[in-house]
C-alpha cells in the first residue's frame, strides 16, 4: 500500500501529500472533511475517477473489466473499440467472472451483478454492503465475500440466495475451491474452509492479521497471505505445512506459475518461493509490488511505485522498467498479448517484447473515495477529480503511447521499436 504523508495543520486537521505525478488524466482538487481522530500515520486505500484494478477478462475476443468511473466495459480485443458500457451505482474492483454466456462481478454499491454477453441485466443480488472480491463460480452457484462481513452462496441462473455464512470481519478475499470446499479469508483474521453445497463451517484457521486476498488452491495445499507478514499453506483438515515470513503484511494474492508461487510484500518486496515454502529469491522493488504474471521466463509485476516491472524468472535480476502514470495492479494473457488496466485510467494491450497494440481510455468524470483501512480511526474523506484541459480523446493514433510520458530503463526492451516511448504530459501542477 503506497503510504500518503501527512502533516497536522494548527486547527488539529490533517492535511495529506500526493505525489504529482502519479496520475496521468487527472488533478486533485482539494480534499475534503477534517478526518482524523489519531495522530497515528495511516495506511489508505484510494479509487480514481476511471482507474482500473481488476484484472481484464479475456474471452470470445472480447475484454471486459469494471472500472472506478462506476461502469462495467466490453471491448474489442483486437482493437480496442467498445462494444458497450454498463453503468453501476459504485466503483469496480473485482475482476469478473464468466460461465455459460453470463458474466458475473461485484461493485461498491453493494450488489453482485450477472449480464449478458451483449450488456443487458439478468440479475442483481444486494448485499447492502461493499463488494470488493471476485466472484468464484462453481456448478450452480456464485461465490462472494461483502463488507458486512458475509459470505454468500447464490444461483448462478436466477441470483437468489442458496446460503450465506456470517464472520467477524469485512470480506475483501476472494475465493477458491477444491473438492467441493470453498476457501475464503475475513479481516478476522481467519482462514475458513465451507462446504459448498451446504454453506457449513468445515474449520477456520487463525492467521494473526487479515486475510485480504484470493486464496490458492495448489498441489493440494491451500495457499493464503495475511497482513501478519506470513504466507502459509494449510492441508485440506486446516493443519499448518509450511509458512514463510515476510518483513511486512502480504497486500498481494499468491499466484502459482509452474512449480513455484510468487507474491509482494509491503516490506516492498517480489517473492518467489518453490512448492515447500522456500525461498528461491526475492527481488526489492522501489514501492509496493502488485500482482504478478510470468510470461517465457519473464516476470511482469506493477508497482504502487508507478513502475511496471520485467525480471529474469531463473534469478529475480531485474531486465527493465517502465514508469507509468498509474498503479498497474493485475494482468491478463491470452494469445501471446498482454491485458492490463492502470490507476492512470486506461487499459492496454501490448505484446511481451513491449510492443503497444492499442490502448482504451475510460471516464474520468466520476468522484472517487479515499478511505481508511478497516480497523483504522480515521473518518471517510473525499477527494474531487476534474479533467485536465488537454483532452487524450482528439489525440491521432499514432500520438497515443502507453505511457505518455518518460522511457523504459533497462536492456531487455528496445524502446526505439515500440510504442511504449513518449513525452511527458505538460502542464500538470500537484
């Protein structure tokens, strides 16, 4: 998580620092509320006007992604045109699901959404709370987690509810199965394991943090991180067979490539361990590293740095780097192409030598929140985006680069040949 500065004003306010240049279409305006109860420096989560944090889903040549500008988007894959946009009440953080021809994904305005393949509603199940995870969809059943601290169970064909499990905690981690038992984590601090079918506690494992997110389900064990700083892998009766200590919370899903398991660390460091939970290296980026993806034996990671990441997968030696206008947080591939949104609201599709094939901008013309983590005293405040007069949607294709801005570091890329090289955007004032 990217750590604000913050400074107390004489009327006890607290006044926060952002970074200029972390943001490509966009200005803060002015922060709103006076917000803080503690004089404790804080961690905070925030949502941008149009940025993307879910990964892409890729299926039938098609793209489709919610957003923070509050809608759901189908693209085309190949060229990046929208086909269609579907509005919601809140912003988008999950990644979508799909099966049978319906799409499933949840949003901050506390529903779980199934739509058509051309954009039409199906159903909606309101939770009256934030949704925040994927949904995991098995048999006949969609699988989430809300704020509210449930989990829910719900017919995939008609959204009615099939069961749902109460904890102690919000639910921002999303799920996985494996032989019939649904793992999630909670901000309780606990690791549960369910019957699916039946939606009854099996065990709960205690982590001593929060288990934020997607659980792993791998080689029979099941692989979790917690804001505790140690990833583990439990066997399917909850026992403990092996944990790995990192120097800070684990603020990353585990991802498997292989015969290895990768993830960051808010000690701001990429880990890559083997099957037994042993070190193979770790790699100490320059902020907190996001979601990974490992291509022919490279690794791309994104950084709340505002860097995107390429290391050699044998060593962790770093090959090159890109500085980006935004966080890029997850990825998709198929068909040697890489998919991925940024906090600098766009999404794009480039090959793995860097070559950019197109890029779609979203909307910018929505609020976003800024909120504190759950478990922290400060109150809700606000932030208010407006357009920067310079408009990227007149700007000729051959004008429109992947970054905007800046050039890639490192030798694996030759940037003369891509279409990552660009200039900064001019006139930003912070």
């Amino acid at each position: 998580m990217w750590r604000y500065p913050t400074g107390e004003a004489q009327d006890g306010s607290i006044s926060f620092g952002f970074m200029g240049n972390q943001f490509s279409n966009i200005e803060i305006v002015s922060v709103l509320d006076r917000m803080v109860e503690s004089r404790e420096d804080a961690n905070w989560s925030m949502g941008v006007g149009g940025s993307v944090y879910a990964a892409p889903l890729v299926h039938g040549g098609v793209i489709y992604f919610g957003s923070c500008d509050k809608n759901f988007y189908a693209i085309d894959a190949e060229t990046g045109k929208e086909i269609w946009k579907f509005p919601v009440g809140g912003v988008i953080l999950s990644t979508a699901a799909i099966d049978s021809g319906i799409i499933y994904f949840g949003c901050y305005d506390g529903c779980m959404y199934a739509v058509s393949l051309d954009g039409g509603l199906v159903w909606k199940f309101d939770t009256g709370d934030k949704i925040n995870c994927d949904p995991l969809v098995w048999k006949d059943g969609v699988y989430f987690g809300s704020r509210n601290g449930n989990i829910y169970a719900v017919e995939k064909s008609s959204g009615r509810l099939a069961w749902k499990l109460a904890t102690n905690g919000p639910i921002s981690s999303s799920a996985a199965i494996g032989s019939g038992v649904l793992y999630i984590g909670s901000n309780d601090e606990n690791l549960y394991a369910i019957d699916a079918e039946t939606g009854k506690m099996i065990w709960k494992f205690h982590a001593n943090g929060a288990v934020r997110h997607k659980i792993a389900v791998w080689d029979g064990k099941v692989i979790f991180g917690s804001l505790d700083g140690n990833m583990r892998a439990v066997d399917a009766q909850g026992r403990l067979l092996w944990r790995f200590q990192a120097r800070d919370g684990i603020g990353t899903m585990p991802r498997v490539f292989g015969n290895a398991l990768y993830f960051g660390s808010r000690d701001m460091n990429l880990y890559k361990l083997d099957g037994n939970g042993r070190l193979v290296w770790r790699y100490r980026a320059r902020g907190y590293p996001n979601d990974s993806i490992v291509i022919d034996g490279h690794v791309y990671f994104g950084c709340c740095e505002n860097d995107l990441y390429v290391l050699d997968d044998r060593t962790g030696s770093e090959m090159c780097t890109m500085p980006t206008n935004g966080f890029v947080v997850q990825f998709a591939w198929q068909d040697g192409r890489i998919f991925f949104g940024s906090w600098g609201c766009s999404v794009y599709s480039a090959t793995p030598e860097g070559k950019l094939l197109w890029r779609f901008d979203t909307s910018m013309s929505t609020q976003a929140p800024v909120e504190p983590e759950e478990g922290s005293k400060a109150k809700l405040a606000e932030v208010v985006w407006r357009f920067e007069e310079e408009s990227q949607a007149n700007k000729p294709d051959d004008e429109i680069h992947l970054a905007d801005y800046g050039t890639f570091s490192g030798t694996y890329i030759d940037v003369t040949r891509t279409g990552y090289l660009g200039v900064r955007k001019k006139g930003y004032r912070s």
